[in-house]
C-alpha cells in the first residue's frame, strides 16, 4: 500500500516515525509538510506554503479577526468545537486558497500525491478549509484518516468537512479520546535509541520543564513550587525553551529530574515525558484518575497543582525514589510507544477495517 501523511508541519517528529513504521511493514509512505517545523525536526516534502505558521504577523492577525485557532485551550468537559470562521477569517483564508492553488497542484503532479490509497490528515487539517481535496479523494475511493495529538479539537475544533469525510478517526490525547466516541486511541510513536543517555550533572538536583505553550503545561505553577523550595534545597529549575530539539536533548540528558505538565484535566503527558523516560529520568505529570487506570502500569512519579511542592520536596530528598522511577521509564516506553508496535498496532487497525489483507514486512 501507499499511505500519504499531511501536516501542517512535522510537530515532535512523530510523523517521520510513523513513515518509518509503515515502511518497515512493506509499505510505501510519504510526508508532506506545509512549513518547516521551528525546531528543525527532519523533512520529506515541505512545501514552503506562505500565510502560515508561526510567524509573529501571522499570530497577530488572527488574534484580530478572532480565529478560533487562538481559543484558549481546556480539558476536562463533553463540549465538541467545530471550527467556525468569522467573515474576514473567511475573506484571509480565500485569498490563501488563491495563492496555495497553483503550488499544490504543482506539488500533486510532481509527487504523484493523488496515487496513494490512506491518506493521514494530521489534526484533521487538509489543504483547504473547505475540506475540497479530501472530499475529491474520498470520492475516487481513498480511505482518509484524521489524527489528533495537539490542541486541535481543544482549540480550533473540528473542520466539519474533512471531519465528515474520514474513515478513521485516531488521537493519542486521553481527553480527546474520552471526549470523542468516533476517535480511537494510539500510542504515540517513539524511537528509544534516539535519546541521549541521562548525564546528571552538578551539585544541585536539576529539573526540566520543557513548554511548547505555557498555560497549557501549567508553568507558572512549576516555577512557582520551585521557587518555593529553592531556599532549603539544593534545587533548581532548567526551563527549555526556544531550542532546536537536538540542544533540547543535549539540555534534559543533564537533569536529574523532568516535569512534563501539572494543570487540571486530562492532558497527562506527550513527547516530552517519552524523551525524558527514555533516558531514565524520572518524569513528574499530571494524571487523572481516569488516566490512571487507562495507564496502570505507567513509570510517573504523579503531582497536582495543589501538592506539587511536596512532591519536589520528595524527589529532591529521596534518591531512592529518582532511581526506582528512572529505572522503570524505558522499559514502559519500549513495551507502549516504541515505533514498531504503534506501527504494527495501526496496521491491524487497517486490517480490521478491510483496507489491508494478510501480514507485511517484519
């Protein structure tokens, strides 16, 4: 088979991993990209679209017209958001289409990106809003699936169109799944051998926190325990942010401890937490009772906003309580996330689903 993954950029790196999976399954697969992700993770098509990505202008564009990408995000309630534009928002993106048509029709002919059979939306986002390029597939008989590991659905919402077209709704973000009958729940691909190996360093216990957004993440609250402790322990905070992932590694392999996130809801953990337990550091969230049971055998040392503090306070004293943490971290990410089974889990997915017969590759 040949199975094409569209994202607006490569995010954490995942979606290389999920080529790698498929191709390591027999299959043919491709990446195509609408910009280059800030923290230089690889590329396979990028097609350099402009009008979007992070771009300071960009953001404060759509912060005046009210975009509903801009919506503060939240966890933790039944409500669905189905992405609805206001009337500027409207004219922006049609004078986009106007400009983006051409290149992917040149990119279409060039990559042959009509010739695939799964088509992988990442956060349900195609190249248009209307959702005009998968509703074209969806009619020659392509099977489209959309994939949720971001602030999406929490955010935008659903663009209704390509909602409608998909097959196969998938999301690796606990609250989604509980929030979303439609969506099935996959790990998150990882690739262990990636990692640098943990090198602690200094005299003071280091903790990481690595925000892509700090509110989500709980930030304030981090710093704020941190701070709190900081004039009876040897402790301190390393906040990593603004870094290429490789100097992001390089940074975390020197900690002796990692806090991934700490606000309410169902958020629990992501790429940060698969990095940080892979290397054997052990790895602070926060963890609903939902999530946990979910997740039984998960390796978190698990806080609250409200205990957070005492948490610290223990980990910082207790090297007992690093090391038996730490030590449990790789072992779950191989047995949960490492790239080959979430690819051989997703490939029974197609097969139940009658999209692929019999066994392939390794």
């Amino acid at each position: 088979m040949r199975i094409l993954h569209v994202s607006p950029q490569n995010y954490t790196g995942v979606l290389t991993l999920y080529l790698k999976g498929h191709r390591a399954l027999g299959h043919e697969s491709r990446l195509v990209t609408f910009y280059r992700a800030k923290n230089a993770y690889e590329e396979d098509i990028c097609l350099d679209l402009p009008f979007v990505g992070p771009m300071e202008w960009l953001w404060k564009v759509k912060r005046l017209v009210g975009a509903g990408s801009m919506r503060v995000p939240f966890t933790g309630t039944s409500e669905r958001i189905i992405w609805s534009p206001g009337f500027v928002e409207r004219l922006l993106l049609g004078f986009r289409n106007a400009v983006w048509t051409p290149r992917i029709a040149r990119a279409t002919a060039l990559y042959s990106l009509d010739d695939f059979d799964i088509y992988h939306y990442e956060g349900g986002m195609s190249f248009f809003r209307d959702g005009r390029d998968v509703i074209r597939l969806k009619k020659a008989g392509k099977r489209i699936v959309s994939s949720y590991h971001g602030l999406d659905l929490r955010m935008r919402g659903a663009i209704k169109p390509v909602w409608d077209a998909t097959d196969l709704h998938l999301t690796c973000e606990f609250d989604l799944f509980c929030r979303y009958p439609e969506l099935e729940y996959i790990f998150l691909p990882f690739d262990p051998s990636a990692m640098p190996a943990a090198k602690p360093r200094g005299d003071r216990i280091r903790i990481c926190h690595a925000p892509r957004i700090r509110a989500v993440k709980g930030t304030e609250t981090v710093i704020s325990a941190v701070e709190s402790l900081q004039g009876s322990l040897p402790v301190e905070l390393v906040l990593i942010e603004g870094l290429s992932h490789a100097e992001a590694l390089a940074v975390k392999s020197t900690c002796h401890a990692a806090i991934d996130q700490i606000a309410d809801g169902d958020m629990g953990y992501g790429v940060n937490s698969l990095e940080s337990l892979s290397m054997g550091i052990p790895t602070i969230t926060n963890l609903s009772e939902r999530y946990r049971e979910f997740i039984p055998d998960h390796p978190f040392i698990l806080a609250t906003p409200d205990n957070l503090a005492r948490v610290l306070r223990e980990v910082v004293l207790d090297d007992d309580l690093r090391r038996k943490h730490g030590e449990a971290g790789p072992g779950w990410i191989q047995e949960r996330h490492h790239w080959l089974k979430v690819a051989r889990s997703l490939h029974d997915t197609y097969r139940r689903l009658g999209w692929e017969n019999g066994e392939s590759g390794t």
